[in-house]
C-alpha cells in the first residue's frame, strides 16, 4: 500500500533520515517509535509527500511516486501533523465541514463531539481538539493515515480512546502508520513496530516481539519513555 525503499529525507542540509526501508499494508498499524529527534516526523512528512526525498523513493501501490501532499491527499492519505491541525477560531462544526470530511461520519467515531459542535476549538480541551484532528482526518474516509505524535500532553484515558479509534479505523481496512513517544500506548495497537535512532531503523519486528523485548529496547534506544 504505503512503503519507503531506501529513502533519505531532510531539510536541505542534507538528510536527517537515511536509506529507511519500511511499509504498511492495509489494515495495518506500522508504529515509528524513538528519541526526541531520531527523525520519526521527518519520515513521515516525506511518506505523505511534504518532503521530497533526497534518495530512494516513496512508493504507492507498488508504484513510486513523487506526488506532493495535497495530491496523495486526493488519493486517499490523510495526515495528522503533529501541530494540533483544528482551526482554534473555528467551531467545532465549522471544523468538520473543512475539506472533504463527512461530519456524521465524525460524530459517529467520538459521538462526544456532539456536545460542543457550536463552540470554538479554541475552547475545547487539547484531546477534544485532538478528536476534532482525527475525527476530521478519518471521516474524509482515507486508504492510509499518517499521524504524529496523537498522545502528545494527553492523559491516559484521552490516548487510549484516539488510539482505539485508529486501531477500529485500521480493522475497517486503513493502513496506519503512527509516530508515538508513548511506547506502551503505540505498543498495544501496533501490528509492526520500527525503532528510528539517529535517522536510520535501529530495531524492526512485530509488536509483540517488541513487548516481549520492551525492557531492552527501552534501555537501548528509548530512554526519554513515559508510562
Ligand atoms: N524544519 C526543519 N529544519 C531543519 N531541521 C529540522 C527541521 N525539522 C526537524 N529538523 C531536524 O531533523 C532531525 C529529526 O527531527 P524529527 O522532528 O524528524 O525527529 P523526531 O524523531 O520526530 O523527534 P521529536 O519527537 O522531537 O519530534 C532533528 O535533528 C531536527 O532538529
């Protein structure tokens, strides 16, 4: 579906991410774990076409492609930036009419939007406007999401209900790939898990390979992990 073969990104000073091979098939959560600054969003801006490569390639469908963002967005990829993506001055409701999103489809996935469709996002807590993020990027239907980052300043009960809808979202045939800080929370809905250290892969296997390996991969390459 979505896949990187030998792909180098980065930001004109030469590539932060070098030769990473990785993919994700549908129905599938890829989790890209690792430090601060091991190059995770930087991967993932380069898989939705806000990078170009600087070596390799992305490849769609089998095929490599060099679309910019917007028209990978019209193929079908949805991508949920770490910066939270909700219009603050914007209502709710207002923020689910932005681009091709179905706002029924939205509530049906946090049915606690519903409450607050006529109040800013700016007034919404940071997971009610993280909802608004997903609920926004999910409801435009999408073959592959991206998402950064979901969980971030975000209490435990919050993380577990986004992250529960990507896995629902990812049964229903999305393919996923997730950049966490919070291991144990990327851990429990990950099918495949790649650790990035220093801008290449450090440790790739399955998720519960990575639990049963967690003390040591922790110690190894994951050192700022909490819970
Ligand atoms: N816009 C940018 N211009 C120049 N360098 C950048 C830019 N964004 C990130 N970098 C650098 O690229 C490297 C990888 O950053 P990246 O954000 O991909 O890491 P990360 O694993 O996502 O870390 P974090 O969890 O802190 O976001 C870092 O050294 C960072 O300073």
């Amino acid at each position: 579906m979505l896949a990187a073969r030998g792909l180098s990104a980065g930001y004109g000073a030469g590539p932060v991410v070098r030769d990473l091979d990785l993919e994700v098939r549908v129905g599938e959560v890829v989790a890209l774990l690792g430090p601060n600054g091991a190059g995770k969003t930087t991967t993932l801006l380069a898989l939705a076409g806000a990078l170009v490569p600087m070596g390799g390639a992305v490849h769609i469908d089998g095929k490599p492609s060099r679309a910019p963002l917007h028209e990978r967005a019209r193929q079908g990829l949805s991508l949920v930036p770490e910066e939270r993506s909700v219009v603050m001055s914007l209502t709710v409701r207002e923020n689910l009419r932005v681009g091709r999103c179905d706002p029924d489809l939205a509530l049906g996935i946090f049915p606690e939007l519903g409450e607050h469709l006529d109040r800013r996002a700016g007034l919404l807590s940071g997971g009610q406007q993280q909802m608004v993020a997903l609920a926004r990027a999910l409801a435009r239907r999408p073959t592959i999401l991206l998402a950064d980052e979901l969980s971030l300043g975000l209490a435990p009960q919050i993380v577990q209900r986004l992250l529960g809808a990507v896995r629902a979202a990812a049964d229903a045939g999305l393919a996923v790939v997730l950049v966490e800080q919070h291991v144990r929370s990327a851990l429990a809905i990950a099918d495949r898990v790649h650790v990035l250290r220093h801008g290449t892969v450090a440790w790739s296997g399955t998720a519960a390979e990575a639990k049963a390996d967690r003390d040591r991969l922790l110690g190894a390459y994951l050192p700022l992990d909490t819970p």
